[in-house]
C-alpha cells in the first residue's frame, strides 16, 4: 500500500545575509497509515524545517521549497498554493507545536480557538462546534470542560494548554498528525501524561503520527519506526527496535550512547558519552559527509565523497562510508 | 471595573490639584495680568485700577488667590474673561465644538488611513508597496502642520481657490447648504492634522503587526487553515491592536495640542486659537481655565488607555 506521506528529495532553503541557508538538503520520509514515526536529531538538524515545509508553514520569504515532493495521499502538496493547502491544514494533516505558552492566542478562549478550526472544515452551526469542543476537550482529560472551555489561555498551566493543543490539531480528526517536540517545554511527570495521551488518541482515531523530538528516551517508548536526522540529511532510518539494537551510523550510535542509563549497576556505570563539537552551519556545508568533523571513524574519503542512503538490512536504511561489518565491531 | 474607574478618578483629584497649584504659580509669576493695560491707559485714573485691582483680589499673596481660585472653581465658577467680557465656561464651551469636529474628523481620518496601510504593508513587509508607505510616513511626519497648512491653503486656497481658508463659524445657510459649507471649510485643516497623525499611527500599525506576525499563535492560526484575511485580522490584529489603541489614547493629549497650531493657521475659532489670544491679551482666567482642561484631558486619556488595555487583554485584569 503506498505511504500516507512521502516526501522525496525535499530541500528547503532559506536565503539570509550570508546566503543560502540548506536547512534540509534532499530529505526522503515516509510514513504509513496509523504509524507512528520519530523524526530525532539534535537541535538544528532539520527536523522543524521539514515538518513545517509539509503544510508550508515556513515564513515565505525567506524560506523556499527548492526542490523536492510531498505526496500526501497521492498528491503533491509542493505546487499547491497557501490557499488550496488550507483545505489540507487541520483537516487532512494536524499540527502539534512545541511551545505550549506562546502557541495558543492569548486574547481569544481556548473555546474559540478549537471551535474555529472545526467551523473552517466542516459545516457545524456555532452550537453544535461548541459542543464538540467540549467533547473534544473532555477526550484530552480537561477537568471541567464545560466551564474551562470559555477560559483563556493563561488560565491553564503548560501541561493543560499542550492538551488544549492536542484537542485543537485532533479536532478535525486529521489522518497525520505533526507533533513537533510537544513535550520540550514540559516538565518530565507532564512528558509522560502528554505522550500517553497522544498514544491514546492515536488508537483512538487510527491516525499517522509524526513524532519530532531530540529525546531518545521518548523515540524508544513511542515510534515505529525512527528517522535519524543529522545537518538537513537523513542519515540512519530503521524500525524502533533495530535502531536502538543495532545503530549503524556513528552519529545514531552517539545519540543513543547519550541516553543517561539508571539501570545499570555501579560497577557498569561509565560517564555519559557526548558527542564532541556542534552542527555545521548549513551555509555552504563541507564536502563528502556533514559528520566527519564530529566522527570518530573519519576517513579520506569521507571529506571527499558524499555518503548516500542504503539498505543495509530489509527496512534499514543509512548513509555512512563505513562498511557494516566494520561498524559493527566498533566501540 | 466601575470600581476601578471610580478608584482612578479619585487618584486622579491629588494630581489635577498639583496640576493647577504648578499652572496658577507659573501663571502668577508670569509678567502681566487682566489689568495691566489699565495702569497703562491714560483714559483710566490711578485709584481706579486700584480700586479695581483690590476688588479682584489681584495683589493679595499667591497662596489666597490659589485658595480663591480653587473655592471658585469647586462651586462650579470658571472665572470671567475681562477680554472677552463673559464667563470663561460659557467662552470655553462656545469654542469647544469647532475643535471636537475638527480634532474628531482628523483622527478618524487618520484611522481609516494608518489601520488599513499599516496593516497591509506589514503582511507584505519591505514590499514595493511597504517601502512607498514607508516614504510617505517619513515626509508625513517630519512636515510640521505649520508648513502643510501653509503650504494647502497656497494650493487649494490662493492657487486653484477650491476651498476657504479661514473656517468660519457662523455660515450663513441653511440645511444641506450648511452641512455642505461645514465640511468644504474642515477638508483642509481636517486633512493637514489627520494626515499628520496618520504617518506616525501607520508606523506603529505597522511595527505592531510585525511584532505580532511572526509569532507562534500566528503560525498555529495557519496551520488550522484559516485563511490569511482570518489569521491576520482575527489573529494578528486583534493581538497588534492592544498596543496602539494604548498608544492613540495616550497620545489625544498632544492632539489637542499640535490642534492648537493648526487653529491658529487656519483660524479656527477653537479653544487652542482661544489659548493663544488669551494669552496674548494677559487673559489669565481663560489661560488658566483651558490649560487645567487639558491636563484634564490627559489624566481622563490616561484613564481611557486603561480601561480599554484591560477592555482588549483578557491576560489583564482591573482591580
């Protein structure tokens, strides 16, 4: 069955002072029907940048779709304009954004602005919206949802407003939903609640999710499969367990030998390993292989020639000159 | 919030007495008074302007006539204009109209024109259409009305004879006529002093929405398919607005006064020419009376600002 969402070859560009900016340079995603899939990499990788390129949400100018495609259920989302796009938005594709306190109007009730996502897509008197709302609100586990539906805002705590969000982008029952790093900005109790219940809401609805995150923790107790974003590249994809088991690229090994480990006993313990240096500016980026500054099997070749994405093993993909067998044996 | 209101009217008494006490010490320090002309006028014997003189209490200490003043004014007497020779109240509500209609229409005017532009430019910022606004803005607020009034009554006045240039109180018509007479002598000063409100306001429409646009809310209002008509005035504006409506109260005050200007250039018969004659005839009652109402005005603007802050941010409650 063809994915949900495929995006190919997508490159979007910003142009700034100093140039070009390649924030994502030739990224292929796919996701199926009701999976769930993560899309991990440390900050400035791309991860944002792709996610908001889907339903264009990038500010254009200065960002531009330079090259690529977004089939969405078959259709190309690249050449629609904003307008024939809105038809998708919150109907079709859902967003969840990162920054509860700054991502809900402060000036308009939470009612509202749920309400006004379902008056847009479907044909719903005010009443009846209201009362949706209300259900949708009760779903996402709001107390009182009756009374707290005409609250603003800032009368929820962060952990409350990223449920209002959760209801706003499940409103419309999208079939994808794009949940950009929902629990950043949250407390770790508040995590767990927040990804339990979009789990819930997910075999609720037999929805896709696209998980964004940086926190390898969350990837490993909610994805499918996992996509490993490093410079505006994809660089490792493969399903959950096999990524965590057997991590080929050496910026995916990093990241999971990154994980803080309480469960191993003191004499096992070791220092957390960190990955030296940051992510290239993607203003001209170098050559060959954006890691191979960062990397610890660094080769000639890797500054030379560009490492492409390959099948390594049936639903495992990477893009590292490193042979397998060699990888494998490494520290 | 009517208890909120009632609290700041009554902080405000304090300040508007501090207001008045500073108005009336400068105002006594200042060299003349009503009668000046008297002891300079030969028709008039010494002892009279005396007589006179200590009839009105003009030479007994500052601090009597503050407390004389301020009693007069508690029981609703405004003083007397020996120019004018009739009650400053009736004087000051006589004049009153030409300057709301004129100062009115004006904002309004710039309303319509720096809410639209403002808006527009700042969805489609460093655009062609921008920059010419922006231009515009410029010019627009660094001509001083003094100049633009000059310079539209050589135009439209002198040069092409369109329109009046002296705005006439008493028009001689009736019915549509007059309405019609009433508006062709506004056009001008109307357009001089909106057009002039107009560029400032346009930059703070503008730099407000900017502000505003780029937010996370605004891309979470588009990611609901919304529209950009929708995610720019229900979204963008509403949230752009709560500064400048703060802004246009506050500024009212200085309205009034940069009005006073374009009276005296178009000589309109409103209480800001009534301010300058005063004071240019040692007027001091009437000086006195229409400075304290526009400290008035900006402690009541200051007021309105809040209210309407609170009225607009629901994040901001009155108490």
């Amino acid at each position: 069955m063809a994915p949900l969402l495929e995006i190919k070859g997508l490159k979007t560009h910003f142009s700034t002072d100093d140039g070009i900016l390649q924030a994502v340079d030739g990224v292929d995603i796919s996701i199926n029907r009701g999976e769930t899939l993560c899309v991990v990499g440390e900050s400035g990788c791309g991860k944002t940048v792709t996610a908001m390129s889907i339903l264009k949400l990038i500010a254009m100018p200065p960002g531009r779709i330079a090259a690529g495609q977004i089939i969405f259920e078959g259709r190309d989302l690249v050449p629609l304009t904003s307008n024939q796009l809105d038809e998708i938005r919150a109907k079709e594709i859902g967003f969840i954004f990162q920054e509860p306190m700054t991502s809900l109007n402060p000036v308009l009730t939470v009612g509202e602005q749920i309400a006004e996502s379902l008056r847009r897509h479907e044909a719903v008197t005010k009443k009846q919206a209201l009362e949706r709302t209300i259900e949708m609100l009760k779903l996402v586990q709001i107390p009182n949802a009756e009374g707290r539906v005409h609250n603003y805002p800032h009368q929820f705590s962060g952990g409350m407003r990223q449920r209002v969000m959760i209801a706003m982008a499940l409103a419309c029952k999208p079939k994808l939903i794009i949940a950009d790093e929902p629990t950043t900005a949250l407390d770790v109790t508040i995590q767990a609640q927040i990804l339990d219940l979009l789990q819930d809401m997910k075999e609720r609805f037999g929805m896709a999710v696209m998980l964004i995150t940086h926190a390898m923790g969350v990837v490993a107790e909610t994805a499918q499969r996992v996509v490993v974003m490093y410079a505006g590249k994809v660089v490792e994809e493969a399903g959950v367990d096999e990524l965590f088991g057997d991590p080929r690229h050496p910026y995916t090994q990093g990241l999971i030998r990154s994980i803080p480990r309480i469960d191993l006993d003191s004499e096992h313990k070791t220092r957390l390993e960190a990955i030296g240096g940051s992510v290239p500016i993607l203003i001209n980026p170098p050559v060959g292989c954006r890691f191979a500054p960062r990397c610890r099997h660094a080769m000639s070749v890797c500054t030379e020639k560009e490492p492409l994405l390959r099948e390594v093993s049936p639903g495992h993909r990477m893009a590292c000159h490193l042979g397998d067998t060699q990888l494998g044996a490494a520290p | 919030m009517s208890q909120y209101v009632l609290r700041r009217l009554l902080i405000a008494i304090p300040s508007l007495l501090g207001i008045s006490l500073v108005l009336f010490v400068v105002l006594a320090l200042a060299p003349g008074d009503p009668f000046s002309e008297l002891a300079t006028n030969p028709n008039v014997p010494p002892e009279v302007a005396a007589a006179l003189r200590a009839k009105f209490g003009l030479d007994d200490p500052i601090y009597l006539r503050y407390l004389h003043w301020l009693s007069a004014m508690a029981h609703g007497d405004w003083g007397f204009s020996f120019v004018s020779r009739m009650n400053v109240d009736a004087l000051i509500l006589q004049r009153l109209p030409a300057t709301l209609y004129v100062i009115g229409s004006a904002q309004i005017l710039a309303l319509l024109i720096a809410i639209p532009v403002g808006v527009y430019a700042a969805t489609k910022p460093y655009s062609l259409f921008d920059q010419i606004a922006n231009v515009l803005a410029f010019v627009g607020f660094s001509l001083p009305t003094f100049f633009t009034g000059i310079l539209f009554i050589l135009i439209f006045s002198v040069t092409l004879d369109w329109l009046p240039f002296v705005y006439s109180s008493d028009i001689k018509a009736t019915g549509i006529r007059w309405v019609l007479e009433m508006i062709r002598q506004a056009i001008m000063p109307v357009a001089v002093l909106g057009l002039f409100q107009a560029a400032s306001m346009t930059r703070f429409v503008r730099s407000a929405m900017l502000d505003v646009i780029r937010l996370d809310y605004v891309t979470t209002a588009r990611a609901k398919g919304l529209g950009q008509a929708k995610v720019i005035v229900k979204h963008v504006m509403r949230n752009a607005m709560i500064p400048v409506v703060t802004l246009i109260a506050l500024q009212m005050p200085a309205v009034f006064g940069g009005a006073i200007v374009t009276e005296q250039i178009f000589r309109i018969p409103g209480i800001g020419s009534l301010l300058i004659s005063s004071i240019l005839s040692n007027d001091t009652p009437v000086v006195m009376a229409v400075t304290f109402v526009f400290a008035c005005l900006v402690v009541l603007f200051n007021l309105i600002a809040d209210v309407l802050y609170g009225w607009l941010d629901p994040r901001i409650s009155l108490r």
